[in-house]
C-alpha cells in the first residue's frame, strides 16, 4: 500500500485569506472581508504549529499590503491613491515587539536587495534613496541587483502550464489515467523528492474546479484536496513547498499543511 501524506497543520479564517509571505519558519497570512473592508494579518509558526499573533489591523487597513518579509521585519505598503498605485507608503514592523519601526511616505518602490529597499520620493525629480529596513535608516546607494519577492529562496513554487505549453498535454494525459480527472485551461505541475504535484482545473456547468493531487512515482495517489469547487478563473502558484511541508489554501478560508519527507 502506498504511504499517504501526514497532515501537520490546517487553521480556518472567517474571510478570504488574500495573500501569504514567509520567512524562515513563520508564515505570514493576510486575509481580507470585503463588507467591513478590513484586511488583517497573522503570523503563524511552521515548527510549534500555532500562532504568534493573530488578526492584527492598521489604521487604513482596507489598503494596507504585505511588500516583504525579510527575517524578523515586515515591510507594509499602503496605496493612498487608487488612480496612481505606483505611489504608496511603506512601514517597517518588528514581529517580536509587534510594532511599526520606520514609515515612509509618497514614493516609488524600485526594489529590495537583503535588507536594502530602493525607493524614489513622489516629491523631488531626482528623489531616489535607500533604506535599511531593520533599522529604517537611510543608507547609501547601492549597485546590487533588486528584486520583489515575498517568497524566499527556500520556497519551492510549481511550473504553471497553460493549454499552449508543450507540458500540458503530457498532465492531461497524466490525470486522466491516473486520477479520472478532465484537465482543461491550465494547471501547477511540480515534481519533488519522487513525488508528482498537480493543481488542476476541471470544467463544471458553469465554474471551474480546482484540485491538488500528490502521486508518487509509481502513479499512486498519495493526497487530493479540492482548492476550489466553484472557481470564476485559472489560478497560479495554488501551492509551494518550505521545510518539507506542501502548503495551500483551501476554499480560500483555510490553510494547510503536509508533512511531505520520509514517504
């Protein structure tokens, strides 16, 4: 008989959980309710499996975003302008003290290298600077390479295929055979550690379903979740793996976890 996945952690929100960001072993999860227009965040922790904080807001808290997440600071953008979103403000928050350490405002952000952030001021012509966000000081310039990710570099994210990858039909093919599944628009393949992950679309009367399948190597389903069961779109990177745990968001209201090493 094959192994199946262990489940290590699965925790219900009472509104759409709307983004995730990580670092080391504590998982960020931001989670918005459109009626009282309120976004809130949590910090969960992957090794002790329970939250450090929960359900925190700002003020503004409608428009208030996770940028990064870089060891233990948080940087929180605000977009103060629907009709400019190049523009925003941003904060620096300590996870252990639970409070903001620096805030800057009308600018551009150009970039994040360590813990170096580029920005551009809305207010000068050459108003280009950097900060260091631990501490929120400013810092000379840098040269280094700039990016945006709110995934670290021990995050493993899918391939995403569509209909006109060369991929997709091979999943199709795949699912079919092996899940009884009708794969159409696209889908996340990965493969990892002799595992096989799919999230795949399947065409209802008039949604979409979504599901996460988990095979091994020899074609037997170790796991299937339904992510979504009504769904009005294709979406993209629906699960990642940190720590040798698979970790996804159901229905949009709960995230889980499964322990996905020693199979």
């Amino acid at each position: 008989m094959p192994k199946q996945l262990n489940p290590q952690f699965s925790e219900i929100f009472p509104s759409d959980i709307w983004e995730t960001a990580l670092s080391g072993n504590h998982l960020l999860i931001g989670a918005r309710e459109g009626e009282r227009m309120e976004a809130t965040f949590s910090l969960y922790d992957l090794q002790q499996y329970r939250f450090l904080w929960k359900s925190i807001s700002f003020d503004e808290s409608w428009w208030v975003s996770i940028y990064a997440f870089v060891e233990h600071i948080i940087v929180f953008q605000i977009f103060n302008d629907s009709q400019n979103i190049e523009a925003r403000s941003l904060f620096g928050f300590e996870i252990t003290k639970m409070e903001a350490l620096w805030s800057v405002d009308n600018v551009n952000v150009l970039g994040l290298s360590g813990h170096v952030l580029k920005l551009k001021s809305q207010e000068t012509e050459d108003g280009f600077f950097n900060i260091n966000i631990t501490t929120g000081e400013e810092i000379e310039l840098t040269s280094e390479k700039m990016a945006h990710e709110n995934m670290p570099n021990g995050v493993i994210l899918p391939f995403h295929y569509t209909e006109e990858s060369p991929y997709f039909q091979t999943v199709k093919q795949f699912l079919a055979e092996y899940a009884n599944l009708h794969l159409v628009g696209a889908c996340d393949y990965l493969e990892y550690n002799g595992l096989i992950l799919i999230s795949a679309h399947k065409k209802l009367e008039q949604n979409l379903s979504n599901t996460l399948c988990v095979f091994d190597d020899q074609g037997h389903m170790l796991l299937k979740e339904e992510l979504a069961e009504q769904s009005k779109g294709l979406a993209s990177d629906t699960f990642y793996i940190v720590n040798e745990q698979l970790i996804f968001v159901k229905e949009k209201r709960e995230i889980k976890g499964y322990l996905i090493e020693n199979l």
